[in-house]
C-alpha cells in the first residue's frame, strides 16, 4: 500500500527519497530494519554516530588547549583579549629588549632609582602576570650588570679627564691663563731654551746662579711686555720665580729619578733650575 510518501509492504517499509547524484530520481530506504538483522544494523548506526561525536567533543577541546597555549606563549600579546585580563592595565614596553628602555630610566641611573622604577611598575601593572614577568627580569638584569661592573670596574679615561676639567679647581687655575700671539710663544721659547743649553754646557761650582738670576730677569721683561703693567710684571714674575723654584725641588726629591747624564757635585741645582725654567716660560708666557 501507498500512503504520503510511504510504500508499505507485509514486512518493511520503504521512504522515497531524492537522490543529488541522478536528478530526480528517488531511493529507497528502509526506515524499519530487516526482519533478518535488525539488531546489527541498528547498533552500526549507534556506533557510527556516537563515534562522530567523541572525534567531534576531542577536535573542539583540543582546539581550545591551542588557543590557550598560544594566548600564554605570546607574553600578553593575545592574553590581553581573554576575559581573564579583562579590564587589566598591560604593560606597554613589554617587548623592550632593553632592560634600561623597558624599566625607563638611564644607564647612570642609581640603585635606589632602578629600584623606585621597579616598584612603581610593579604597583601600576601588577594585576598582568606576564607585565610583572617583564619588569622584574628587566630589574633583575640591571641588578647583576651593576653588581659585574663593581666586580670588575673599568677606567674611563675620557669619563675621568672631563670630571678633572670641569671641576673648580682646574676652572679656576685654567681662568688665568690665555694664549698670546705665535711670535710671542716662539720668542719666550727661544729665550728659555738658550738659558737651560747654557745651564748644561757650562755648569759652575756654586751652581747656575747666573743663569737662574737671568731667567728672573727675562720673565719681568715678557710678563711686562704682555701685560704692560710693571706693578703686575713684579709680583706675578717673583711669585712664579718662588712657585717654580719650590715645584722644581719637590719633584727632583721626590718624583723625577737622577739622570745619569748628568753628573757632577751641582746635578741636582741643574736639573732644578731646568725644571724651574720651564714653569718660567708658562709663566711668563700664557699666565694672564
């Protein structure tokens, strides 16, 4: 019998139903299974469906352990849109390499400033695990490159002689001095360098008193002719005359070894008075 749709016959029926591959052609299929096996195939079905199922339950978990190991992986990059960091404040320099650049401060900073920095950060960004992660590896890095650098500390030559010539004393030693004109620098030189050849060659036994007495003198005559005050010629030429003489001294005791060239009863007054005509010729050649 036909009824809707539905063939019917003594032991099965039958559903028309159209088939995509041959236009509208119909196939049948048994909507009650046959008298013969009906337990079998009705548990293929069972089995083929609830194995669809389990591969479908597995697909979509293990989808979401990826999306969350990459969420983690990525150091807040993709953990700041989950709904766990929801309404968190992120760390802005979190993929600074730079330790100095991520924590903001300079590579002179102090420890109680990397320190200010570091608890600062931590206090505004402290809710994000992977910002916390960030500030302190950058504090804990400074840390142990400032600790190497005491450990093993390394001269700055051109640190240490900008800090000698910007301190006061220096400023206020180099302030009375000024270069004079080249002519100026080549006649003092001359002078000086006549004075000390005469000094060697012709050492006498009570020692180069001449030549000392004359290297005053000509420091008078070129502090006067630079400066053109006789006032300022005396005292600045018989105050370098002490200074030098003084300074010359102390360092032939003390600093400058014996040359052997030099040799004699008079070979320290030599040398002293060829240390003296130099702080002379500075004198009387750049003091202002």
């Amino acid at each position: 019998m036909s009824v809707s749709g539905l063939t019917g016959a003594t032991s099965q029926f039958f559903l028309r139903l159209p088939d995509c591959n041959q236009g509208l052609a119909c196939r049948q299929t048994s909507a009650i299974p046959s008298a013969g096996k009906p337990k079998k195939k009705l548990g293929e079905l069972l089995l083929e469906r609830s194995g669809w199922t389990i591969s479908i339950q597995k697909w979509k978990t293990q989808k979401t352990r990826l999306i969350k190991c990459a969420m983690d992986a990525s150091f807040g990059d993709m953990a700041s849109e989950s709904p766990a960091f929801a309404g968190l404040v992120i760390f802005p320099r979190i993929n600074i390499r730079d330790p100095y650049k991520r924590l903001g401060i300079s590579r002179e900073a102090s420890e109680d400033e990397i320190q200010a920095a570091r608890n600062f950060l931590i206090s505004k960004y402290g809710g994000h695990k992977p910002s916390m992660d960030a500030i302190e590896a950058a504090h804990d890095k400074i840390i142990m490159q400032k600790f190497y650098e005491r450990k093993n500390p390394k001269i700055d030559i051109k640190k240490k002689f900008r800090e000698v010539k910007q301190s006061r004393v220096v400023q206020a030693v180099t302030s009375r001095f000024q270069t004079p004109a080249t002519k100026f620098i080549v006649k003092t030189s001359i002078a000086f360098i006549v004075l000390g050849v005469l000094t060697i060659l012709f050492p006498t036994e009570e020692g180069p008193t001449f030549q000392v007495a004359i290297s005053l003198i000509a420091t008078f005559y070129f502090i006067h002719d630079r400066l053109k005050s006789k006032i300022r010629a005396l005292l600045y030429g018989a105050g370098a005359f002490i200074v030098s003489w003084l300074v010359g001294t102390f360092l032939m005791v003390s600093i400058i070894p014996p040359i052997p060239i030099l040799k004699g009863l008079r070979s320290f007054e030599v040398l002293t008075s060829l240390v003296t005509y130099v702080l002379l010729w500075v004198s009387s050649t750049y003091l202002k």
